[in-house]
C-alpha cells in the first residue's frame, strides 16, 4: 500500500507542478512541454513527500481546490487593505491617523496547517502583522490602526476554517 501511495503522491505532485509551468510558461512549443516534463519529473521524485504529507489524498484534493478559490479572495482583500492604507501612509498627519496595537485572537482551528494559514493571510494584509502563533490557535497581532484591529478576526478567519471544515 505504501508504493501505492507513493505512486499516487507522486502523480498528483507532477500534475500540479507541470499544470504550473504550462501557465506559468506560456510556452507550447515541443522544446518548452520537454523541459517542463523532465523538470517537473525530477522536482517529483525529489519532493513528492514533501509537498503531499497525508495519506487522505480526497483531502488534499478539496484542500488544493479550496486554496484555489481561496487565494483570489485573499489578493481582493490585500486590495482593500492596500486602498485602506495608502491615506494613512501618505497623511503629513500620519501620527494622529494610527493607533497602533497589539491584539488577541483565538482561533477555533486546531489544524496546524489551517493556523499558520491564517496567521500569513493576516500578515500579507496591509496593516496588519501577526506576531505570535501558538498550536492552540492563541494569536497575537499588531494593528496599525482600530479599523484594522476591528476587522479581526472577521470573515478571513470564517473563510480558514470553512477550507479547513473546522
């Protein structure tokens, strides 16, 4: 069964490797779809084990699917924070428009992955940094301003633990 498994991490790992480079490329031509064969064969063999680390491969399947619907939701509120901070960034007042602070959020998730998931999609928000993450889901982060500190945990952490089914 473990070479069955193999097999199967390392067929899934390719395809999504060479899904990736045939976007990433652009490229169609015989000489470019070689190259991405070999390199995405190789980059397998190596680290098939490592991208792919549970034996629930449905799991991992709905989770990869669930990224992909989840990151363009990310980049859209990236934008946001983005138009939210650029007055305050660009105010000659900037000391009277931040209020910055440290606050507390815990998280009902209990998986490690969908943790750190939210702690990274909390940082690459504008604003917005976590600092502290504990395996119990206790998170500290820094606010610049109470706009941003009421926003939390908000509907990302609705949306992490909706991809995570926690």
């Amino acid at each position: 069964m473990k070479t069955q498994q193999r097999i199967i991490t390392f067929c899934l790992t390719f395809s999504i490797l060479f899904l990736f480079w045939v976007i990433f490329s652009g490229k169609l031509d015989i000489f470019h779809i070689s190259l991405g064969v070999f390199s995405c064969l190789l980059v397998s063999w190596v680290t098939s084990d490592l991208l792919i680390v549970t034996s629930d491969i449905p799991r991992f399947i709905r989770l990869f699917i669930g990224f992909i619907l989840y990151i363009p939701w990310l980049i859209w509120q990236i934008v946001l924070s983005t138009i939210h901070m650029l007055p305050i960034i660009f105010s000659p007042d900037i000391n009277n428009k931040i209020n910055p602070k440290i606050i507390k959020i815990r998280s009902k998730m209990r998986d490690n992955v969908g943790l750190v998931t939210f702690a990274n999609s909390i940082t690459l928000t504008p604003g917005t940094i976590t600092v502290a993450l504990n395996m119990y889901g206790d998170m500290a982060v820094h606010a610049i301003d109470d706009e941003c500190a009421d926003s939390l945990p908000g509907d990302m952490g609705k949306k992490v633990e909706t991809l995570f089914r926690e």
